[in-house]
C-alpha cells in the first residue's frame, strides 16, 4: 500500500508480500515481533528438542537451588518441604517448612518471619540453600506487593545462585512493577538464555518489555529527528505503485515548450511561473530536494495547481517520515470538493496509508471506503485496498478488490501479482494442499503473462521459499535483479535465501553488504544485517547495524520495532557481562 515504507506492506514497490518482520529477520523461523532479535535461537533451538514449554512450566536450569528433596516448587509457590535433622541447616529447612505453609494459607507476613528466621539460622556457606530462602521470601513480598522487597531478595538469591531462574524471572517481574524496563528486560533476557528460550511467559514478558522500550525511545528520537529523503530508487519504486495519480505523471502538454518536447531524455523548461510545475520538472530530473520547497511557493501564492501542490508536498512529506506535516496537506485535498475526484481519491488512499502505519486500522479503512465511493473507476483505490486488506488478514475481501483493480485495468502485473500471493498466503496458512498448488500455478502464469513485472517473480520466490523449493526462488530472484538491478530490497532477501538454503553465511552478508552498496539508505538491508550480526555472536557490530537502521526510520512505529531489536542485543550483551550467558550462535 501507499505507506511511507513501501517495503513494509504488501507492494507499494516492494519485493515482497509480507511485513518485513516476518521475513527480515528469519531463517525460516516463525518470531515475536520487537523480540525477534532475540529469540531467533531459541526458536530453532525450542524445534530440535521438541517444542517449548507452556505459561506454567519452567524448564529447571543446572545449578538451581536445593536440588535435593527440601528444593523446588513450582509456578509463583516457595520451595517445598525440608529435612528431620536438627542440624544448623536443618533449623533453617523447617522455618523454612513453616513458611511454606504459611504462604500456602495466604499468610503471607507469617511466612515472611518465617523466611527471615531461615536466613538468620543458615550456615553463611550454604549458598544454595540460602538462595532460596530469600528467593522464597520475596515470593511472599510479591502476594503483598512490595516489589522493591521483591527486588532485593532475590538481588541476595541471584548473588548466591547466578543461574537461579526462578529469582531471576521474579526480580524481572519486580522490574516491571517498579517500571525499571531496563532492568527488566536484562532478567527476562538471562532467564530466556537459561530456559533455552522454550518458556512462553518469560518470552511474553521480554516481548512486551522490549515493545515498550521501543516505542519509549521512538517517540522522543522521531520527534527530534531530522528528515531523510529516501533514495531515488525507492521514490521511483512509490510512485510505480499507482497508475491514476496525476502528480506523478510526466509533464503534459503545453506546461513545457515546443522545444523542449522534441529533446526526449531531457529536461524541460516551463512556461509558466509555477512552482508546482517547477516542483513536476525537479521529479522528472531526480532532483528530489527542491519538490517540498517549489510546491510550497505554489500553495503560498494560491496558485492554480494549489490542489496539486498540495499533494505533492504531501507525498513528499510522508517519503521523508513527516507525517505531522503530511496530514494537514491531505486532509485539505480531501476537503476540496471542486478539485479534479483522482487527487482527492489519491490523497485518501496515502492518508489511509499512513494511519495504517500509525496502527489505526478503523481510519485506514474508513479513507480506502470513501475513496473508493468518491473515484468508483479508480484502480489504485482496489490496489492499495486488497494491500490493506491482506494487512488485516481479510483475504477474501483483499481478493475481490484485487479482482476490481484487474477488472478496471487489465494490463496490472502488479494487481494480479498481489492477488496470486493473497490466495497462496490463505492457502498456505490454512494448511491446504490442493489449493497452495493452484496458487503456485498462479504465479507461473503471472510471470509468463508479465515477464517484466519484478514484483511477480519476487512475490513467486517468497512462495518458493516456503515449499523450501530453494534452488528455484533463487532463480525467481536472479530475475528480479535483472529487470531491477538497482532495488536493494532484493539483494536482501536474496541474502537470506542463501542463510536459510545452504547457511551460507558468507554469501548472505555478501548480499547484504551489495545492498547497502546500492543503496546506503536501505534500513532493511542493515536491519538485516543486524539480526545476522546477533546470530553470530557480534552483539557490538549488530547494535551499530541496528542504529544504523534507526537513524534511517521513516514512521515512529518502525523506529520503535528497530530500538526493539537494538535494545535486545544489547540486554545480551550486558547478560554476557554479568552472568557470562551467551546463546549459541550460528
């Protein structure tokens, strides 16, 4: 759709159907978005031993406390019940015992003097055995929320016991209460290596703690940002998007002189002292700078292309992430009842864009309606709409609009390109056999009717690489580079083709590293990289790569999704530090 990233949507010049989190970050493994940096291990290391474990049941690490009969205990419950003999330790055992069931009647106070007398009575060299009655304590300090408690005692648990990952989650939990996210996301992180990342709770908990530290740091660095215009591979890749919008057509005739039309290939000077037609002859040349600046000269002056230049302030606004901006622009467009239907039509359909990259479906869906009330024969509104459409997981719905846009322009590759892969993704979700091969025919036929549709090919090795039928996505994007040898999307995914088909992990940095060469404004390709680097142990060169990517974030949102990822590998990185725990890497 006609977001200001069109990779991240189902077309709007991209190389591919799916958000990128679901693909930029995978080696064929399915990840929590925002966590994905960190649980890509884990969720290769959770298939080989068999799947991971429920909400309730905590995988018990090497080296916890009390392994014996007096240890133990499950879910948010103390440890269990302790020894006869009457030894120092023993005392300790049975104050212990007594807490126990006192916690258990929900006698919590009780139960704390009876932890606190455990402590008190334990020989100072049972580690172990002192770990757990502070860690047992703090289970009671939590039933009464006293989480700074909660905090301390198993600080003193951890102390004793590094690898305690019952304190360590309960002190994560305790973080969050407190709303020190950092320090919660650091136990949740060394709790997850620990579990081997087969645990759903503590994984939820690093999710939505990373989740929260993104969109924590996104607001304050996006509101201070300055803007960036993309390059002019990915801006050519926008506008090739829509086929009804008037300001990214060629100049038409009479705003260029007779000369200037005969000299194809050049650039044409303008009649007219019009910076809206100054703005349209800057497109034309690439000089993507001064569009903002000359169509600001028309709407100040009240021009005749006011309309126009509205919405190519607009556009332009959105490419460079200013939504703030834009919308103002948009909504004055829209509001024009006197301008020509296609650009009120093509303002709706980018502000309906942009509210979905802002996570606000209903407005979204509310502005592809209207368009397509106001422009009923405009193609682009069913395009951009089946995108949204596939976005929300309506397929069927996305379907018919793609079907509409076919139907008002049969000669769209890219419509039928999206449909194709609309069916094949509800085909492919719903486990059906029979009508994944129907899909997959589909896309044959889409690239011998369009063979010089990229998108067609791109769309068709996706679907390739999930019937693991790699030899031959690979050649769908060997073809992809051939009729757009300058898109830097491709060359990513063709980098993680290569990690997922042979592991080659030379080749798929190679790849990558072509990306950034072709294009050094490319986020995905050093996203990418990223979550590469993390797999391979660089923690230092993965968060460089991550800030990279941060630094060229064009919506808040997907600010927020790479400070996620950063911050992941940086919770690693300090674990390693303290506990000396490192996941395995690739």
């Amino acid at each position: 759709m006609a977001a200001s990233k069109p990779v991240e949507a189902a077309g709007g010049g991209s190389t591919t159907g799916l958000s990128r989190w679901q693909l930029a970050l995978v080696l064929g493994a399915p990840i929590l978005l925002g966590a994905g940096a960190l649980y890509l291990w884990g969720r290769r290391a959770a298939r080989r031993g068999g799947g991971g474990k429920g909400a309730n049941e905590r995988k018990t690490p090497e080296g916890r406390a009390s392994p014996g009969p007096c240890g133990g205990g499950g879910g948010g419950q103390p440890d269990g019940p302790g020894h006869e003999e009457m030894t120092p330790l023993d005392r300790a055992q049975a104050a212990k015992n007594r807490g126990n069931k006192y916690f258990k009647a929900g006698k919590y106070e009780q139960a704390i003097q009876c932890y606190t007398e455990a402590i008190s009575l334990c020989p100072p060299e049972k580690n172990l055995d002192l770990s757990t009655f502070y860690q047992n304590r703090a289970a009671a300090y939590e039933q009464l929320q006293k989480y700074t408690e909660v905090a301390q005692d198993c600080t003193k648990a951890v102390e004793l016991n590094p690898k305690y990952v019952k304190a360590l989650f309960r002190r994560a939990k305790a973080h969050e209460k407190l709303d020190n996210k950092k320090e919660c996301l650091e136990d949740v992180t060394a709790v997850c290596i620990l579990e081997a990342f087969q645990n759903q709770q503590s994984m939820l908990l690093a999710d939505k703690v990373l989740k929260l530290l993104g969109k924590e740091k996104a607001k304050e660095k996006y509101k201070n940002r300055e803007p960036l215009m993309p390059s002019p591979q990915f801006i050519k890749s926008y506008f090739s998007s829509f086929t009804d919008d008037i300001i990214s057509q060629p100049l038409l005739k009479g705003e260029k002189s007779d000369e200037d039309k005969d000299k194809e290939g050049e650039a044409s000077e303008v009649k007219e002292n019009s910076g809206y037609l100054r703005a349209k002859q800057y497109m034309e040349e690439e000089n993507y700078d001064k569009i903002i600046s000359e169509s600001t000269k028309e709407i100040e002056a009240k021009g005749k292309y006011m309309a126009e230049a509205l919405l190519l302030r607009a556009t332009f606004y959105l490419l460079i992430g200013n939504a703030n901006a834009a919308k103002p622009d948009l909504d004055q467009v829209i509001s024009m009842e006197d301008a020509n239907v296609k650009l009120r039509a093509n303002a709706l359909i980018k502000r309906g864009s942009m509210y979905m990259q802002q996570q606000q479906p209903v407005l979204s869906t509310q502005d592809f309606n209207m368009a397509a009330d106001i422009d009923p024969q405009n193609a682009d509104v069913y395009h951009h709409r089946g995108q949204l459409k596939i976005l929300l997981d309506q397929i069927e719905e996305a379907v018919e609009d793609f079907d509409e846009c076919i139907r008002l322009r049969p000669d769209s590759a890219l419509a039928q390109a999206q449909k194709c892969f609309a069916l094949y993704r509800q085909a492919y979700t719903g486990n059906n056999p029979l009508p994944v091969q129907v899909a997959m025919k589909g896309f044959e036929d889409v690239i011998k009717k369009f063979p010089k549709c990229a998108e067609g090919y791109a769309l068709y090795a996706q679907a390739l690489t999930d019937q693991q039928q790699f030899g031959k996505a690979d050649e769908m994007y060997d073809k992809c580079i051939d009729l757009e040898p300058d898109n830097a999307t491709t060359y990513v995914h063709k980098g993680l083709l290569q990690l997922q088909w042979k592991q080659d992990l030379d080749k798929g940095l190679e790849l990558i590293s072509k990306a950034i060469e072709i294009d050094n404004k490319c986020d995905f390709a050093y996203e990418t990289m990223g979550t590469i680097e993390v797999q391979r142990g660089n923690l230092d060169k993965a968060i460089e790569m991550f800030n990279k990517a941060i630094n060229l974030a064009k919506s808040e949102m997907e600010m927020a999704h790479l400070y996620s990822l950063c911050d992941a590998a940086y919770a690693q990185t300090e674990v390693a530090k303290k506990y000396g725990l490192k996941p395995p890497t690739l």
